[in-house]
C-alpha cells in the first residue's frame, strides 16, 4: 500500500489518528483528530503533538513521544486536556515502523473522554456525600458493595459490635469477615445470611448491658442486579 492509499484509508476513519516524525511534528491528521485536537480551518499538520494540548500536560506528552522514538517504551495512554477549549481527550501514542522495525514516527490516536470524565465526577460527588452522610449519622451503617466488601462503614457501626478498629480501615475488606470479628455477633446467623446474599437477614447481638438488638441487612438492586447490601443497626 502506497503512502497516498494509507492516507486516504486513515482519512475515511472516524477514529481520530495523526502521523508524527520521530520529534513529535504533525505530519498528517485524519479529519476526525483535526477535530478533536486542533482548529480545523487550519489544521494541525506541522504542529508538535505537544503543542497542541494543555500545558501542563505538553511535558509529559513529549517525554513519552521522545521515549517511544528513542525505542525505550511501546506505548503510552495519557489523560490530557486540548489546548483550544480545553476538552478532556486520551491520547494513545504507538511508533510507526520502519522497514527495518525500528521506530520512524509516532502514531498518535485520539480518544473523546469528556462525557466519561463528567460522569465520574458526578459519581465522585456523590460517593462523597454519601460517605459524609453516612459519617455523621449516629446509626449504625455498613455498606457492601457487589463483591461482599466494605464500601462505606461508620464510627457507630464500629462501637456497636465492639471493633478497636477505625471505619477507614475496613474499607475493601469482605464485610462478613469485619462482622465476624465482634464477639457480639451470633456467628450461626451471621453464616446462614451470608450463604443468602440476595435475602433479608437478621443477625441478633448479644450486648454486654442485655439490650436486646440486631443487625439487619438489606440487599441492594440496581436494575435488578445484585449491588450489595445495607447493614443497619435495630
């Protein structure tokens, strides 16, 4: 395939791609990363790759682009920012090789994030509301997520089954196994209801000053998929 006919090819796709020299130059770039990256009543052809994102992400960009030239790495995938609006993009950057295997160029992709970056700072915001929530409340409160680990756990969770350990600490550990640790805790129950995840359980405390209590534990459904559960206090 001839140099044009590669051209043309790159050209017809809607996968954002640019050709660089061995320094980073901008020697072709398919309409859809002239899009993304660069303005497209000028081009980005004869600009550095670097040049055409966020400053502070142009330094890490070219030390990769020099990295993957000089052989020393295969690839890199970078989280950057475009210099002209500023719109988060991945940029995966590769060699283009020659007839001999050696690096001659770099082949830069590029990938629209901005809708997947929004949505986990939504996400973000919201698991951190919920922690603070969840902190505060004087109930006692366990969160498993879909795996049967601790995803979130309160400092009254803790005193209630009598743990010496703080709530950060159990975060990622498997829920029943933090359960298991109190000696209030009747074990049989708490077997039997890990054995049903996706069902109501109850779980009775044996508490020093004779008050009756249990721990229940609410199974969570996202779009009728097993998402966790809710351990409470009662």
């Amino acid at each position: 395939m001839s140099t044009e006919d590669f051209k043309r090819v790159v050209e017809s796709l809607r996968t954002a791609v640019a050709l660089a020299d061995a320094k980073g130059v901008v020697a072709f770039a398919n309409p859809a990363f002239v899009q993304l990256a660069g303005d497209p009543d000028h081009g980005v052809s004869g600009h550095a790759i670097a040049s055409l994102f966020h400053r502070d992400d142009g330094k890490r960009i070219q030390q990769n682009v020099a990295r993957i030239a000089e052989g020393k790495t295969a690839s890199a995938l970078i989280d950057v920012r475009v210099a002209s609006g500023g719109n988060w993009v991945q940029l995966a950057l590769q060699p283009a090789m020659d007839s001999r295997e050696k690096p001659a160029g770099i082949v830069a992709v590029l990938h629209d994030i901005g809708g997947q970056r929004e949505t986990e700072s939504a996400l973000n915001l919201t698991t951190a509301r919920l922690m603070a929530l969840v902190e505060a409340s004087p109930n006692a409160a366990l969160i498993e997520n879909a795996s049967g680990e601790v995803e979130l756990v309160n400092e009254a969770f803790c005193r209630l089954l009598g743990l010496e350990s703080a709530p950060q600490s159990l975060l990622g550990l498997p829920a029943v196994e933090v359960i298991g640790r109190s000696q209030v805790v009747d074990g049989k129950a708490l077997a039997r209801a890990h054995k049903k995840p996706d069902a109501p359980a109850s779980v009775a405390l044996q508490r020093a000053d004779g008050q009756e209590a249990t721990l229940e534990r609410q199974p969570l459904f996202v779009d009728d998929e097993s998402a966790g559960a809710l351990w409470s206090s009662h």
